[in-house]
C-alpha cells in the first residue's frame, strides 16, 4: 500500500517539475499573511483563470515570515518559478499580480522594479539550510509535497532495516544535542529511556515554544511537519514507545491546524497508527494545547500539564525518562530536535559530525530579530561568530546605528557585548559568556536600547511567568523587579546593586526548576558588561538611552523646527504650542514623555535627553 | 447556559484522563470565556472536583472567568516587540480606550491583553485583533487599526 502510494507521489512530482510548467509560489506563512498573503494568492489564481493560463498557483511553504526563505520584512514574497528558472518578487500585493502575469509570465520579462535586491541573496548565500530546506519550498498541507522531497525514507530505513540500539547509536554518533536549550545528548537521552522499565513509553515533543523572540519552532511546525512526525517514529521505534503527544501553544493557531492535518495524513498513509509501514510496531501521535504558561516549557511541568495539573515543575530526579507522564519513562525533545533526526538517518551521523565545533555538531536555526536589517530566521553551522550572523546575514544595524549587545537565549539568557562579537556560537561559548543557547533567539540592541531597563523587563517576564511553587523564585523575582524599578525611576543607590547581586545568587541557588535558576542571568550579565549604564541611573539619574521614562526630557531645538505642526497634531496632551511655519515649544508640566512627537518629527528637531 | 453544547463536546471526549484542559479550551471557544456554571456543570459531569477546574482556569492565563469584549486586541510585549517599543502602543491603547491591560471597554467592544511574545518577531511590534496579525505597529497607527473592528 505505501509502495502504491509512493509511486503515485513520484509520478505527481515529475508532472510538477515538467519544465514547461509555470510555478507561482506565494508566501503563506503567519508573515505573509499578516501582509496579505491569501489576496496576493487568489489575485494570481483569478487571474490565470481570467487569462486563460495553464499555471500552477499553489500555496508556498508558510514557515511564517521566516520559513518562508528569511524575509518577512519584504512580505508578500512570490517566486515565479519559469521553466526551473525562479524570479523572487518582495512587497507584492494583490493589485501588481496582472503586470507580474502580462510582462513577466506572458511576456517574458521579468519586472524589474519589483524584484528582491542583492541582500535578499546575502542573507540566504551564507546560510546551510538542513533543516529549513522545506520551509519556503513545499506545500506544507501535501503530504506528496514532502514524500517527494524523500519524506518518511528514514522512517522506512529505520523500521524495515535496523535495529534499536542502531537507530540510537548512530543519533550518538551524530553528537546532537538537544535543541530546546540545555543541550542534554540526545541519543544519551534516547538511550537512558530505552533501557528505562515501565509498562508503557511515552514520546513528547515539546512545542511550548514560549521564549519571546524565538519562533523557529513555529516555522518547522508551519512551513514542514511532517519532519517533526517522521523524527518522532524513528524515535519510538528506538525507544520502544507506542504513544506520542505534541504539546503546542494554544497562541500558534495556523501551526496547530497544520500539525493537525500533517497527523492525519500521516495515519491514513499508514506512517502512523497500528501496525505501522507493514512491520507490525505501533505508534500514534496527538496534539495536546498549551494554554498559555511560559513554564509548561520546563519538561516536568510540562508533564503536569499534560496529566491535567497545572503547570508546577516537579523535582529531579526522578527525571522523566525514568518516570514521566503518567508515572511511566518518557522522553521529551523539542520540535528542533525531532526534525534533525530524519536528516541524520538519511545523511548518516559522519556527515552530521562533520557540520559544526566539536562539541556542537549540525546546524542550528537562530531567529534574528529586533533592532537589526534583515530580521528573520537564519539556519547557519553552530559555532559561526556573531559578527557573520549579525553583518554578513542579518544585514547590520538599521539606520547607521551602533550596535550595543545580542541578547540570547530568552529570558533564561544574557546579554552579549560588542567585545565578544568574534566569539564563534556554540553551547559552550555562550555558556562562557553567561548567556545561554536556549531555544536560538537572538534579540539585537543598538544604542537606543536601555540595558538597565532589559534587564527588568526580563525579570518581570519571569515574575509574571513564575508558577509561584517555590519562595525564591515568586518572591525573589518580584524583589528583583522592585529594585529595578527604583533604579530606571532614578530611585537607585549603590545599595541596590549590592541587593541585587545577592539576590542573584540566592534565586539561582535555591529555586526549584530551570525558571528560576536563570531568571537572574539578564541582570548577571547586564551588571557585568553594561555596569556604566546601571551607573548612569544611579549617580547622573540619566537613562543615556532615552528609555526610561522619568529620566528623559523632551524638548524641541529652535533652530531645527520647520513648524510643520506635525508634533503639535500628534501629542495627545495637547502639550506642544507654536504657530505654523514658527518654532514650537514643549509644556514640560503637561508632557507624559511618550515619545509620539519624537517619532513624529521628519526634522530630527526634538531632543530626548 | 446550554448542556447540550457542553455535552457535545465530552462526547469527543470519551475518557476524561488527560484532556480536561482541551475540553476546558473547547468551553472557552463557545462561550469566549469559561462561565461558573459551565464549570459546576463540567464538575458534576466529570466528577472532577470545581476547585480543581478553578486552579486550573486561574493558573493559565489562556483561561477567564469573565466575560471577554467583541474583539480581543493583544499587543505583544515579546523581546522584539519590546525593544521597538510596543509598550508604548499598549500604553497608547490603554489610555485611547480607558481600560488597563486584561480589561475590557464598557461597551464589550475590545478585551485588550499584553501577551508574550505571539512568535511573529520580525514583524515587530505586532498587535493582534481577533485572527488577524497586525505588523510594525505604531502607538499612531493602532488606533486606526482597532477602529475597522466594530
């Protein structure tokens, strides 16, 4: 039945890759569609049907903004795709589709002027894309899609022709490790669970992506499910397990419905369910929702969540492989890692090995984001320095700005100084620098971002998310954040930094799961690398950012106003006055210091200070 | 309150072990918050005790206990967001709107929430309204944004 079903796949691809066939890709992901996506999609399909064209218009990979080849700051990207040759359009919307169809796929000539530019190519020529090599590319609601890029072969490789303590020597080999953030060798893990009793195995994939400004894990599940699935039966095979959940945040709705629809076709392709490709295993797969909890990230608490708790972490040992849901052994890898797994099968571990330092092997996805050019996310081999992801790939700091520190690994991570930008990212080195790997988001600061003031919103995200279990995490966050405020409100003493430091030390010391044992990181590594800002608050109660609030000023340089009134119009205060084409002046008493005139001015005559 | 619907959804739920929290986010999705009655129906359904329902609609903040406004607008206060300055289009809506982040309009026209980080990164700072991702949000163009939802 699979033989037929493969078959019939091949034939559907060699149909589609006929070179005379004309290919219309459209940007489908969370990115694309925010930019208008699904118009973009049916303005090309009406046209060709008014036209009278034989094209194809299919939905292109909705890895989201990223997936979908890295740029959804360029979004809607289409790729007209003409005997194999592919053109890349950026900013389309629905109204350029017709001269796209007339000049370029009737006329033959591409149209210049809406085409992508030379830093859509650098972003992606420096890039190794393994595991988003389908985002962007395949048809991530077709099963054929992905059974023709050589989908589910190492499932089949895995099952029919080798044995489990195979399968999990040659994950061993590879040296990966787990992509969630600690890092634990998977194979180890897979192993320990394996060798572990228990009447029943549980598989989990972790899919609580919850760290802000990290979203690959999205993009795997939106742009190429059906890899995560494939990774989860080779590793029940390798286990021995019957049962797989996928526990997945409740605020990723299009990557819920894909993985939804990928389980589906998977079971009634016979890759999922009973008696799995004819070789008489078992293995079944469900998606269970998050429900909004940072904390269910953490594995045990993850675990509880699952078993209708909520979501309290529980103390290690026991750890889950020995008894994890339910009681039972239970081996939970996050949705970077199950997708790497088929890789390895199909590639072999030498040539996984081979990618990478020599403690962390492969590739990793990072999402490079914030106060940077090209945002998006970026797969490169782990141990490339900073300064090549952020200038060659990311595309340097927008408008000539100075780059100021790269924060790492969510709010469990640190923040990382221009000093170490040649460091090449791996577990190791970001440990050494007192941030952490994490799940791979990487958050870009220039000068106009205030260190003191991260470091408190990352404490507070840990106050906010702390399941309130343990004292020092519920109360010493909150003191945390306490000590934080007075000093972004010009209320800081030296004596709050000596506070703050003890408290760092006691929180990561006492508290009971990973939340807590990293919460103080970002203020850890901001005291050690951005000291003079702290300073700054403290002594010259200045915030040399212009962020926080009480210490600015706003004012209006004379010589520089046009009294375009832009700025008066704006100000919700009514607090600026002046008469058209005059200089205008700012009632400090009345200014609530929201910076809409500063945004507003095309003069650059405000000052904030 | 109609058990009809309530026991529409248990039928998908043959055994109750380990999908409490789906039924509970399917209630939710009926109703755009988990009414008591609901809850105390579910409890004597269920046999689940009512305090253990309570802990858990209290302790995930996807869950409320009252009701929500016609539209819910969440600003993302993720990382990114956060550093292009999404505070200041929350403290813009809280202020246009009168209401402070989890509340809603006296006229049941807006929830507004701060959420965490909605994964949309690189089109920061991100408002969603309903199902729709709105992209580099400014404290300026969110109001004219929130005015299309009626």
């Amino acid at each position: 039945m699979i033989k037929k079903t493969k078959t019939a796949a091949t034939k559907k691809t060699t149909k589609k890759s006929r070179p005379d066939d004309i290919i219309v890709k459209v940007c489908m992901g969370t990115g694309g569609m925010a930019a208008g996506g699904r118009e973009v999609l049916d303005a090309f399909i009406n046209k060709f049907a008014e036209k009278g064209l034989t094209g194809t218009v299919e939905k292109r990979c909705s890895a989201n903004k990223v997936g979908c080849r890295g740029f959804c700051a360029k979004d809607v990207l289409v790729d007209v795709i003409i005997d194999g040759k592919s053109t890349t359009y950026q900013f389309v919307k629905p109204d350029m589709v017709e001269k796209i169809i007339d000049e370029h796929i009737t006329g033959g000539a591409p149209v210049a002027g809406l085409l992508v530019g030379p830093e859509y190519k650098n972003f992606h020529s420096k890039q190794k894309k393994v595991l988003l090599a389908n985002c962007g590319n395949i048809d991530p609601e077709d099963v054929d899609a992905y059974l023709a890029t050589g989908g589910y072969k190492a499932a089949e490789k895995v099952i029919s022709g080798m044995v489990p303590d195979e399968v999990i020597k040659e994950i061993k080999n590879s040296g990966l490790r787990g992509r969630g953030g600690a890092g634990f060798a998977t194979g180890l893990k897979w192993e320990l669970c394996r060798r572990s009793s228990g009447e029943k195995k549980y598989l989990i994939c972790n899919a609580d992506e919850g760290d802000p400004g990290a979203f690959m894990d999205r993009a795997i599940i939106e742009g190429d499910p059906h890899s995560v699935i494939e990774g989860m039966i080779i590793g029940a095979y390798a286990i021995g397990s019957t049962e797989g959940y996928v526990y997945i945040r409740a605020e990723y709705p299009l990557a819920v419905e894909r993985l939804r629809l990928a389980i589906k076709q998977a079971r009634e392709r016979g890759y999922l369910g009973k008696d799995i490709m004819g070789h008489g295993h078992d293995f079944d797969i469900f998606v269970r929702l998050g429900a909004g909890a940072f904390v269910c990230g953490e594995e045990t608490a993850l675990i509880a969540s699952l078993e209708d708790q909520i979501g309290e972490p529980r103390p290690k040992p026991p750890f889950p492989v020995n008894k994890g849901l339910w009681g039972m052994p239970t081996n939970i890898n996050n949705v970077e890692t199950w997708a790497t797994v088929p890789r390895i099968i199909n590639n072999g571990a030498k040539w996984f090995a081979s990618i990478g330092t020599e403690k962390s092997k492969g590739t990793k996805i990072f999402s490079l984001v914030g106060k940077i050019n090209n945002t998006g996310l970026v797969e490169v081999p782990m141990g490339m320095p900073l300064r090549e992801i952020i200038y060659d790939i990311g595309g340097g700091i927008p408008k000539n700005k100075k780059y100021k520190a790269v924060q790492t690994g969510g709010p469990s991570g640190g923040c990382i100084d221009f000093d170490h930008i040649d460091v090449p990212v791996d577990y190791e080195n970001l440990t050494a620098m007192g941030s952490i790997m994490g799940s791979g988001g990487m958050v870009v600061m220039d000068e106009d971002t205030c260190m003191v003031d991260i470091a408190k919103f990352f404490v507070s995200f840990c106050m906010d998310e702390s399941c309130g279990q343990c004292t020092p995490c519920r109360e010493g966050t909150k003191e945390m954040v306490r000590l934080l405020e007075d000093i972004t409100h010009g209320r800081g003493t030296d004596e709050h930094i000596a506070l703050l430091q003890e408290l760092c030390l006691v929180i990561k010391e006492a508290s009971l799961c990973g939340l807590g044992k990293t919460a103080p990181n970002p203020v850890l590594s901001t005291l050690k690398y951005f000291r003079n800002e702290y300073d700054a608050h403290i002594h010259d109660k200045k915030c040399p950012a212009g962020v926080c609030k009480t210490l600015i000023c706003f004012s209006i340089d004379r010589s520089k106003c046009t009294g375009c009134t832009s700025c008066a119009r704006n100000c919700p205060q009514m607090a600026i006055t002046g008469e058209k084409k005059g200089p205008h002046m700012i009632d400090q008493e009345k200014c609530i210091r929201c910076g809409i005139c500063f945004d507003a001015c095309k003069f650059g005559a405000i000052t904030r200070e | 309150m109609d058990t009809k619907k309530i026991n529409g959804i248990l039928e998908n739920y043959p055994d109750i072990k380990g999908n409490l929290i789906s039924v509970l986010h399917e209630i939710q999705s009926l109703y755009n918050y988990l009414p008591e009655e609901a809850l105390r129906y579910l409890s004597r359904k269920t046999r689940v005790p009512l305090t253990r329902l309570y802990s858990i609609a209290t302790f995930y903040h996807f869950f409320s206990l009252t009701p929500k406004g016609r539209h819910q607008v969440h600003v993302c206060l993720g990382t990114a967001c956060h550093v292009k300055g999404s505070q200041r289009v929350l403290d813009e809506v809280e202020r246009r709107l009168c209401v402070k982040e989890g509340e809603t309009t006296d006229d049941m026209r807006y929830t507004v929430d701060a959420v965490r980080c909605v994964g949309a990164c690189s089109l920061a700072p991100v408002m969603v309204v309903d199902k729709d991702t709105h992209s580099n949000v400014t404290s300026k163009k969110a109001m004219d944004i929130l005015k299309k939802y009626d």
